[in-house]
C-alpha cells in the first residue's frame, strides 16, 4: 500500500475509538510494543545471579524469575485469542501493556522471592495479551505486501531487541539487580501512545448459536481437520524455538571450549544472532514477493542444516560466528511467515485464538528444548546437541521438500 494515509484501516464496531489517529506513530508504537514480548525474559538473564545473591535463594529458583513468566503466556494465550476473537484486538492490547508496566516493574521495589514470582506470573498474563493482540491488530489493519512489511518488521524488531535487551539488563544491572526491572516501565508510555493512536479495526463477526464454548470446541477441531498443514505450522515454530534454545544454552558452552569465558564476547555471538534475524525479516516482504511459505521454510530448513552442521564441527572460534548467523537468517523468515501463514488458514472470526496458539507453540518450545535437547548433551556432549539439531533441521528439510514436491505436482 503506497501512503502513509492508507495505511491504518479501522472499523466502526461498537468500542471502536473515535480519537484522531496517527498512522505511522501507531505503526511505529505496535513494532515497538512487538519487542516487550522478547525482553520478558531476556533482560534479566545477566542478573540471575544477582537476583539469587540478593534474594537468598538457589540458583534453581532464581531461574524461575525467568522462565515462570512463560508458563503462564502458555496458560493465558488461549483466553487472551478467545477474548480479542469476541471484543476486537485493541482494549486486551492496551490492558496487556498496562499490566504488563505494573507487573514487569514491580520488581523494582519488591524484596521477597514469593511476591516476585506471583508478579511475575501476571507478567506472562501480560505477555500473552500484548503477543495475540498485535498479532490480530497486524492482521486487520494492514493489507496485502503492507502486511508483509509489517509483519517483517515486528520480526526485526524482535529479533534486534533479542540482541540490545540483554546487554541493557547487563548494564543497568552493574548497579542493582533491581534496575533493568524499570525497564518495564516502558509499557506503560506505549499503552498512552497506543490508546490514542491505534485503531479498533472491523472484525469479522463470530456466529451466535447460544451455545459458544462448545460451537467454539467443535469448530476449532473442525479447522484442524480440514487444514492438515495447520499444525505444521505450528509445529515449525516450535522447532524453531527448541532450537533457538539450544544456542541460547549449549552454545555458550561450545565457545567455553575455544578458551572463550568472557560474559561480554559470549552476548556479541549470541547478539550476532538477533541482527542476522532482524535483516532477514526486515527484508521480509521483498523476499516474499519471489517465494511462497514453503520455499521459504525449506530456505530456514538448509541454512540451519548448515549451520548446526558447522556447529558441531566447529573447532576455532571464527568458523563458530557462522552458525548464529545463518540461524538468525533463518528464524528471521520463519516468524513473519509462521503468523501470515496462520492468518490465509483459519476462519476470520478465529484470528485471536489460532494466532495464539502461534505463542503457545513457541513457549512449549522454548520450555522442553533443555529436556529434550538434554538427552543427547549427557552421554555426547555440547557437540552432539549441535549434531543432533543439525540432523533434526536435515530431517526435516527432507520431508517438508517432499511434501512440497508433492503437492506442486498435484
């Protein structure tokens, strides 16, 4: 779409804002919004350690100040699809980056490790709401190759934040292990900007039958059913997230081997990583103007083929920037097409939940990628994790070639 005047399509449903609107501001603050959802963990990795000295506690829980936050998007995202499914997108998004500000920033002020914990799981409540929001907020108020540019972008964006949220959390927590809480805060200017600048957009209506939870059962199961690519989809954005953990854990370990300890070189490899991810997607709709989904998941596929492979073979420090790079690469063409993907395969008036699954898919990923990756670290070591995601990503890339082949001759 050419100007910035039609950028922004809203709708007139009752709820609908009637503020004057601003449309590239709005684009502009939904991108910036986007990148909140990675840095509800990511900030306070370089603080772990201090979260343990200054609560008292094991490093086992102060783990849990991390991840708990994404047990709850996992339990929430479901409630959050169907809520914006039946009110519109923008009050759940306004109302998650409030509740995201107040929860993300309590620890600021809060000394007990119960009390950050239960703020922390309103912190993926949060996440939940704000993540599904903008996904459906994209999805309607945009159209055609300005979606894709969109959609690049809030990858981008969340791939970059990825790399910058970590080394400000490493920062700001040089002087108290409280500090990069503040940075939370942030939501809460957003949720101002975003109340006056975004649009409710016109949503397709769902069916009133009277009877809408098991209408709604049935009719979920009945998409599934009838999409059998649907939960590929799926599946590949869980791949995609397992894997990605398996840098984020194992890799710092693998460098451990070349003589590299340094807390500070080993975040410019992984920050190597999110800015290789944030090219790629933010030449997202280019790209996707000369290639489909599938070619575009195969093109992910080889290169983390080819990058595990390095990985695992890797035995100086300068081949081993590859792999992050040619991840990064890849997952900045999966997330924009994960989200398009969903969106040309499920009914209009199911946006909210299917795309939620979306998030789901990922923080399951994220969750079991130690479990399941872990399996092969104990009797192989770091290079058979990298081996085996290689393998994993080979696999795959056979199989999905296969079913494309296919499909194309039908």
């Amino acid at each position: 779409m050419a100007g910035s005047s039609e950028t922004i399509h809203s709708g007139s449903k009752a709820g609908g804002s009637v503020l004057p609107r601003s449309p590239e501001t709005a684009l502009w603050v939904i991108i910036a919004s986007g990148t909140l959802t990675v840095m509800a963990g990511a900030i306070l990795g370089p603080v772990v350690n201090g979260i343990q000295t200054g609560l008292g506690v094991s490093g086992s829980l102060a783990g849990l100040i991390i991840t708990t936050h994404g047990l709850f998007i996992v339990l929430a995202s479901p409630v959050a699809g169907s809520l914006i499914d039946r009110y519109g997108p923008r009050r759940p998004y306004i109302l998650g980056l409030v509740l995201y500000a107040f929860s993300g920033g309590a620890g600021l002020v809060v000394g007990s490790f119960e009390l950050l914990l239960v703020s922390r799981a309103f912190l993926g409540v949060a996440v939940a709401f704000v993540y599904t929001s903008i996904t459906v907020l994209i999805y309607n108020l945009f159209e055609g190759e300005r979606k894709d540019r969109v959609m690049g972008l809030r990858g981008s964006a969340n791939s970059l934040g990825a790399a910058v949220w970590p080394l400000a959390g490493g920062v700001l927590g040089t002087v108290s292990w409280h500090l990069p809480f503040g940075v939370y805060v942030l939501a809460l200017p957003l949720g101002v900007l975003a109340y006056v600048t975004v649009p409710e957009p016109a949503m397709a209506a769902a069916p009133d039958d009277g009877d809408r939870s098991a209408d709604g059962m049935r009719g979920i199961a009945r998409v599934f059913l009838d999409t059998p690519v649907l939960p590929f989809v799926y599946g590949l954005y869980f791949a995609t997230n397992a894997l990605l953990y398996t840098i984020t854990i194992y890799y710092p370990q693998l460098l451990s081997g070349f003589g590299i300890s340094s807390s500070f070189t080993i975040s410019l490899y992984l920050a190597a990583l999110g800015v290789a991810g944030g090219a790629s997607a933010y030449f997202y709709d280019r790209i996707k103007r000369r290639f489909d989904y599938r070619q575009l998941t195969l093109a992910a596929l080889v290169l983390w083929s080819i990058g595990f492979g390095i990985a695992g073979i890797a035995s100086t420090p300068v081949p081993a920037v590859l792999p992050v790079v040619l991840f990064g690469l890849g997952q900045g063409l999966v997330f924009p097409t994960v989200l398009l993907w969903v969106e040309e395969l499920v009914p209009a008036d199911k946006q909210g939940q299917f795309s939620s699954y979306v998030a789901m898919a990922g923080y399951i990923g994220q969750f079991l990628s130690p479990v399941l990756f872990g399996v092969v670290a104990g009797p192989f070591g770091v290079r058979g994790v990298f081996v085996a995601a290689a393998l994993f990503a080979g696999v795959a890339l056979v199989a999905t070639g296969v079913r494309y082949a296919a499909s194309s001759s039908a």
